[in-house]
C-alpha cells in the first residue's frame, strides 16, 4: 500500500512539475508539439497505420503452420502463433509486437512464456523507419540502414538465446496457464485458429473482423501512438528549454527517432553508433507504448534485461558489419547539408494520412450520433 501510494505522489508531483514548465515555456511547448504532429504525419502514420490495417486483417487467418513450423523449432517457440507473430513484428515494428502479444495472450491462443519470447525476439524498429528514415535520409546511406536493420534482428535473437536461461513462464492471474498451453500446441499441430478461453474470463468467439473493423482498430492503434509521440516530444522541447543538457542525450530517452535524428547531425561514427544505441533503447515513449499495447503480457523487467544486452550485441554486428560493406561508407555527412525545404508531404504519406483522418471523422461522428 504505501508503495502504491507513493508512486502516486511521485506522478502526481512530476505531472504538477510538467504543467507548470508547460506555462513556463509556452513557445517551447509549442514547438514541441509542432514537430510531433509533423512527424506523426511524415512518418509514423504512413510507416504504422498500414502494417496495423494488414497484422489486424492477418491475425483472424489461420496460421501456416507448414511454412512456419522450422521457425517455431528453432526458436524453441510453443505455438505457431506465435512464429506469425514474430514474422510480423518484424516487418511493423515494436507496435505490431506488443499488439499481437497483448492479443494473442489475452485470447489464450498463446502461452505467457511464448508472449515473453514474442516480445524479446520481435521488439524492434520497423524496416520503413530503420532503411528508409534512419539509413537514406539521416546517415545517407540506404545500404547502412539495410544493415543497421539486419543488424538489429540479430541483437534480438542473440538477447533471446542469452535471457533463455531466465524463468520466461510466468502464470496466469487464474491459474488457466495450463489450458492456455494445450491451446497453443493443439494449434500449432494442426495449424488452425481455435476458439479459446481468455485468461479468467469468458469463451472468445473467433472469426474473420473484415475490412472495416480492421481499419477502425487501426485508427485507435494509430492515434495512440501519435499522442505519445506527441506527448513526449513537447516534454523534450520543455526540459530542453529549461535544463542544460545535451539534446541528443535528452531525445534518445524520450523518443527514437528525435534521439537518432540528434546523433544524425553529429556525423562521423557518433551518428552511426548513437542511432544504434537508440535503436537499443528506444526511449520512454517506446515503452509507454509497449505497456499499452500489451497489456497484461507486459513484461518490463525481461525487456529491460533483453534491451541491456541488445544493446551491447548490436554495437558489435554493426562495427563487425559495417568493416565488410564494399567501398567506402559515409556514417552521416551533416544534417543541416541533408535538410531541404518541404512544402506539401509526399504522395503515399498524403494518402495514408487522409485516409486516416477519414476514417477518425467518420469514428467520432457516429460516437456523437449515438450519444
């Protein structure tokens, strides 16, 4: 109890302490804020908003279990579930991952410990962001950030061989592991999705969303990883205005792709290995995002182990890597010299985001007309 009560008193002190610099520093703030939305709409959204559309559409199909039987034994994973899964975190990104596994669990299609392997191995960077943003346009160089996001695949299966050892099996709130179990390997024989029990809870219907369900969750996905983006990109602006510290230091604990941009612009090796140590931690609105998304299949303490030792493995890929490209490799020149003026966004980032406010008009139109 009085831990419980004060962490209360540590948020509620720190929330108190936020709003005031907010009133302090407005046009901080304000910046802040400007530059979140703009990355949601350049970046984020085209990058996350499809992959949502696709995961939530591909997760009402039955697995392949034939295709995906080789990468569920060497894994050592207990259900081909959970190998799609993976498959797929790999081409999303973290929220993919942290959705599936939070889903996945919850429906009791999958056991705990393969939703802690799920996260360890398929936690990762997107391959949109780390090729195309992070490679092309931070460190010019699209076959880096090929390597950068190869590299980072490996940090996560070396993290997963390393953290085996550890007691990944956790229990159920009610005791239903078991069942959850003989769910999951009964699944993966026959390689169709059954209708499960949820954790304490009710027998959950399974069947294909469609089109439009598939879309509407990815609408609330979406928008709850653009308010953390934005959330902590004005509270980087705010500390930044008031406290002197570096600013790349201060953008790679808050948020990865602010933190890498701030390396970006130091050139040299302490742009290629900086992004590399933001890739690694991902920063507060990463994990704020992971919590979300996972719910009760969270796992912070395993991630926090898993992060450590990726971050120590995908220096190393990356140093080893980077000596074996052919020719001469330019980590990042400048960023000011890579900076052009944009005046409108590019044609699929100007149709996915339009696509996505349409579809949030129409979603907050029928709440107020059911009201």
């Amino acid at each position: 109890m009085n831990i419980g009560k004060n962490r209360q008193g540590i948020t509620a002190a720190a929330a108190l302490a936020f709003g005031a610099l907010v009133l302090a520093v407005p046009k901080a703030a304000a910046r802040g804020f400007a530059g979140g939305t703009a990355l949601c709409l350049q970046s984020v959204l085209p990058a996350l908003f499809p992959f949502f559309v696709v995961c939530e559409l591909l997760t009402a199909t039955p697995p392949p279990a034939v295709l995906l039987r080789p990468v569920q034994r060497v894994l050592g994973l207990e259900s081909a579930e959970t190998a799609r899964a993976l498959l797929l975190s790999w081409v999303g990104g973290y929220a993919v991952c942290a959705r599936l596994a939070g889903q996945l669990y919850g429906a009791g299609r999958i056991t705990r410990r393969d939703a802690a392997l799920l996260q360890v191995l398929g936690c990762c960077s997107g391959p949109g962001f780390v090729i195309g943003c992070v490679g092309g346009a931070l460190l010019g160089n699209v076959r880096l950030g090929v390597v950068l996001y190869a590299a980072q695949i490996g940090a996560n299966l070396g993290a997963g061989a390393v953290l085996t050892c550890l007691p990944l099996r956790g229990r159920c709130p009610e005791g239903a592991e078991g069942e959850n179990l003989a769910i999951a390997r009964k699944a993966s024989g026959n390689g169709k999705v059954l209708s499960s029990t949820r954790c304490g809870g009710s027998p959950l219907a399974e069947g294909a969303k469609g089109l439009p369900t598939a879309i509407s969750s990815a609408v609330t996905s979406s928008l709850s990883v653009c308010g953390c983006v934005v959330f902590f990109r004005i509270v980087g602006a705010v500390l930044l205005a008031v406290l002197p510290v570096p600013s790349a230091a201060v953008s790679a604990a808050l948020e990865v792709s602010a933190g890498c941009a701030d390396f970006a612009a130091l050139g040299g090796a302490a742009a290629l290995y900086g992004c590399c140590a933001c890739l690694s931690v991902l920063g507060v609105s990463v994990w704020a995002q992971l919590r979300l998304f996972a719910g009760t299949a969270y796992r912070p303490r395993l991630l926090l182990a898993s992060r450590a030792v990726h971050l120590v493995l995908l220096q190393l890929l990356v140093r080893v890597c980077v000596q074996l490209l052919p020719g001469s490799v330019t980590a990042c020149s400048t960023l000011a010299a890579r900076v052009l003026p944009v005046f409108r966004l590019p044609p699929d980032a100007a149709a996915a985001g339009f696509v996505f406010l349409c579809t949030a008009l129409y979603k907050a139109r029928q709440s107020l007309y059911n009201k």
